[in-house]
C-alpha cells in the first residue's frame, strides 16, 4: 500500500513517523536469522509503550491488517518475519526495552517485552540476582521472544524453559485490550492459566508486552569443566554422575560432536579445544553453581570427574581456573550454530528424546542416513542435560549446499522426524514452530491435541490477525 495509506498515517500518528518504516532496506525485519526465507512488510511498526501497541492493534483489527509479532527476530523457524504478501504490519517491541521493577525479598523483576535477554541479565547480576535464561542468541533476542517461543537454552537442565521463569504477562490482545497479569504471585488458582496459554504461543493468541519473572540467589562459585567422551552413551553416564554428585549444583550440561567441534576450530581458528588430542567422539561442557565457596564447587567437581574417569566415562578433562577460561569453554559451545552457518546451508532438527535413548536413537538414525545420503555430515550437538539435541545435517564436505537443501531435505527431515516418532520424542525441542514446521505438526500431533489447539486461536483470535500461518492454520 502507498505511504498516504490511511492505515499507514494513523500508525504514524500513534508512534510518531519514524517509527514506521514501509520503505528503503527492511531486511533486518524481513529476513529470517538462517537466511532462508525473505518476507515483505506492509510496514514496520515500532512502539514504545503497551498503550502505543494496544492503539496499533486497534487501527490494524479495524483494517482488517494483520500483525507479525518481532521480537530479536533470532528464532528459527520463520515465525517472526512477514510473509511475502506486502500485506502484513510487523510490531517490532525493541523499543520497548525498560526494566520496571526488580523486588529482591518477591525474587521477581518485571520488565518490558523488548528487553534483550543479556540486557536482563546483567540488570539482575548488577543487582546480587541470577536470571538464569541462558542461550546463544542472549545478545539479540528479546525476553518477548524467549516467552513467545518458550525458548530453553543451556540451563533448562537446572531452571526449565522460560516457561518455568514467569511469574506473570502483560498482553494486548487481538482485539487490542490489555490484559494486566504482572502480579509476580507464586500462587494464583483463579481460573483458567492464561499466562501459560500464552507462554509458547508464538504471537498468535496476543502480543507480550511485560513480563515478570522469577530470580534466583546468585551462586558463590559457578565452575565449568570441558570432559572429552568415548561415546554418547558416556556422555550419557557422565549426566548421571553429576546429577548424583552436584544434584541442584548441576546448572548446565551441553553435548558436542566431534565434527560440530571441527567446524568451530575451522571456522574459528582463533577458538581451542582444550586437548592436545581431539581424536574424541563427543565432548561435554558442564557447569556447577555452588551456594558455599568456591573451594567447595572445584572439590566437588573434581571429585565427580575422578569417578568419571574411574567408570571410564570420561577420558580427559579440564576445570576452569577462572571466569576468563569458563567463557572460553562455553564460547565453544556457543559457537557452533555460527559455525553452521559459515560451513553453509544446513538441515536442521531441534528434537528431544528420552535422555536413556539418545545414544540408540542417533546410532539408528545416523545410519539411516548416511545409508539414504552417503556422505552426508551430522552435526550434532546441543542440551544432552534435557533431553534436547540439535541433530543438525550438513551436505557432503564439496556437495552443494542449495542442492542438497532443496532436492534432500524433505527426504532428511522424513527419516529424522520419523525415528523421533518411533522413539515418542519431540520435533520441536524449544524452537517452536512458526511456519516452518506448521505441515510437520499436523503429522506430528494428535488431531484430539489440533482441535483443542485450533479452537484456543479461533476463540482468542477469530479474524486470524495475529500472526496467521504460523504453528497453525486455522482456515
Ligand atoms: P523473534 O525471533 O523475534 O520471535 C520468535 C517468535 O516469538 C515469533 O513467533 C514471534 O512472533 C514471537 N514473538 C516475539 N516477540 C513477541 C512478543 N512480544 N509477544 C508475542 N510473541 C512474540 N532457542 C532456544 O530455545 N534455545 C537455544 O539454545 C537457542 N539458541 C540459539 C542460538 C542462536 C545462535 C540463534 C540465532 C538462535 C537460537 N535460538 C535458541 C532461537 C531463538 O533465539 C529463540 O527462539 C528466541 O527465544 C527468539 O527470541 P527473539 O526475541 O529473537 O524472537
Ligand atoms: C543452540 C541453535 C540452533 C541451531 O545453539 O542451542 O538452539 O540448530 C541452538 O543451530
Ligand atoms: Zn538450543
């Protein structure tokens, strides 16, 4: 629509002119973070406060517009970015990024929905307080974006996905009310819980606009260890000694496979694996938050990979001797997806298995694979502590990525998420689904569980205009 749209000019008039934008280079909002697919917005829309959001809803139910929730837009699977229409408004919240309020005896905060995760963080640490959200995105992705995907992380192992986080929802919804749930109570048994309805909704029931959440003492020690494996079942021993050993010290438990590794190092050159021998399968990163001391934390720790090694489940490892050294070894973790990403177009899977059946399932699965695509390479790694793997394929080393892609990945994803069926695992970890997985859904869940969710959208949302074609249709 041309910029004298009288949509357009009340949009302006409700945030001021330059907070819409309907021309030059809106890639930033269009483009999905993997680069695969590119939407077309009516406009980008950027509020600074729940009235200005509850305004814009308004005038885009009155013209019938609908509204593409945007958080960091770091999600991946196409759930935050316009379709190709030209006619959609994408509500960018990043400008709506304050902390409200931190209460320290009520161990909440409540914050703006645009608040970037790290920026959160950091408000908390400042303050004596752990928000313990953790996920490699935290320096883009907004705590809207983590409630609307119920994103997990590297700490779901200890805290849960953001979903086990919130207190409470602020939410403008479809008809452009606001519904104030900001109450930071533990307790609340009055009625249906809505903040759980929205909680993983992917801005198809309403928009969040605050939130808050639940705060945690900060630890007196938080070590990390970096333990090379002689199997994924290793992997999975050494999961439950440090459950045994560090129980609620346990804090993180991510896994590594030997060629996600050989990506980061490639990639990466300045970035080392800490063993002089890299000839391992998988690697472990763990971490142990301790509420006594620090000498406690490392005595423990190192306990634990004594008995390790004695059960044969770890083969080398090294405890951090400082906050320097355990970011390094988590910035290797961390460094995988970005990693992917350079090493080229890749299919992904973010899936979660019964920990006790994650080895069986990627013996089966890989051969399976490299049965129906020789060559082709696994990248695999991810949040072993819950269950949750980033079972990721890469095209034969010099294959064509786009090929590949596009001629393989329906043929992947088939073997992939047929064997998750067989094993009652999960095609969607923490991601979500948004519009990339939408068909996979209605393969994946029960029509029971469809109908139910269908009928939630169709009663919060029965013009469609929040978000339409992502996790669900409902036409
Ligand atoms: P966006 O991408 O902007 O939006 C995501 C979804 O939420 C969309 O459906 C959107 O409509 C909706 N949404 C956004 N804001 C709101 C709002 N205010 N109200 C209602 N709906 C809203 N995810 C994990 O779970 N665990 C990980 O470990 C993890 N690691 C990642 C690592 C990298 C390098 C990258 C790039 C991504 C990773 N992600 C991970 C995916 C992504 O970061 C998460 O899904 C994150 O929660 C998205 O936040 P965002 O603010 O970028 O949301
Ligand atoms: C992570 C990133 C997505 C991917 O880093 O834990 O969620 O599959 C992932 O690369
Ligand atoms: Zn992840």
């Amino acid at each position: 629509m041309s910029t004298d749209n009288p949509l357009i000019t009340q949009l302006r008039s409700i945030v001021g002119p330059t907070n819409v934008l309907n021309e030059g280079d809106l890639s930033a909002w269009e483009l999905d973070w993997r680069k695969r697919e590119r939407g077309h917005a009516l406009a980008v829309v950027r509020p600074a406060s729940t009235a200005e959001v509850a305004s814009v809803v308004k005038a885009c139910a009155a013209a019938g517009v609908s509204i593409v929730p945007q958080g960091g837009n770091t999600g991946m699977v196409v759930g935050s970015t316009p379709d190709a229409s030209g006619t959609q408004v994408v509500l960018s919240l990043t400008r709506m990024n304050q902390v409200r309020a931190l209460d320290g005896a009520n161990l909440t905060i409540t914050v703006d929905a645009g608040c970037v995760l790290q920026s959160i963080q950091d408000a908390c640490e400042q303050a004596g307080f752990l928000f313990p959200l953790s996920l490699a995105s935290e320096g883009s992705c907004t705590i809207g974006g983590n409630l609307g995907t119920n994103a997990g992380g590297t700490q779901v192992v200890r805290f849960g996905n953001t979903r086990e986080l919130c207190l409470g929802l602020e939410v403008v919804t479809p008809q452009g009310e606001i519904w104030d749930g900001l109450t930071g109570l533990r307790k609340d048994n009055t009625g249906y819980d809505l903040r759980h309805l929205m909680i993983g909704s992917e801005g198809t029931l309403g928009v969040i606009t605050g939130a808050t959440m639940k705060l945690y003492p900060l630890p007196k020690a938080q070590l990390t260890a970096f333990a090379a494996v002689p199997s994924l079942d290793a992997a999975v021993q050494l999961l439950g000694l440090a459950h045994q050993h560090l129980s609620a010290g346990l804090t993180g438990f991510e896994v590594m496979g030997q060629f996600a590794l050989s990506l980061v190092t490639k990639h990466f050159a300045q970035i080392k694996v800490p063993f002089q021998n890299t000839d391992f399968p998988y690697c472990v990163v763990l971490e142990n938050s301790d509420q006594e001391s620090e000498a406690h934390a490392r005595e423990r720790f190192e306990h634990l990979l004594e008995v390790a090694m004695e059960q044969g489940c770890v083969v080398d490892a090294v405890v951090a001797e400082s906050i320097t050294q355990a970011r390094a070894l988590w910035h290797i973790r961390e460094s995988i997806p970005l990693a992917q990403a350079q090493e080229g177009l890749n299919i992904k899977h973010d899936i979660s298995i019964a920990v006790s059946r994650i080895p069986e399932f990627v013996r089966q699965t890989d051969a399976l694979l490299q049965a129906a695509y020789p060559g082709a390479r696994l990248v695999n790694y991810g949040h072993l502590g819950d269950g949750n793997l980033h079972y990721n394929v890469q095209a034969p080393e010099g294959g064509d990525a786009e090929a590949f892609l596009r001629d393989d990945e329906k043929g992947v994803n088939g073997i992939v998420y047929g064997m998750v069926d067989q094993y009652k695992g999960s095609i969607s970890a923490e991601h979500g689904i948004g519009s990339l997985k939408r068909d996979k859904l209605v393969q994946h869940k029960s029509p029971v569980a469809l109908d139910m969710m269908r009928a939630i959208k169709r009663a919060l949302d029965p013009h469609n205009l929040m978000n339409p074609g992502r996790m669900l249709s409902i036409k």
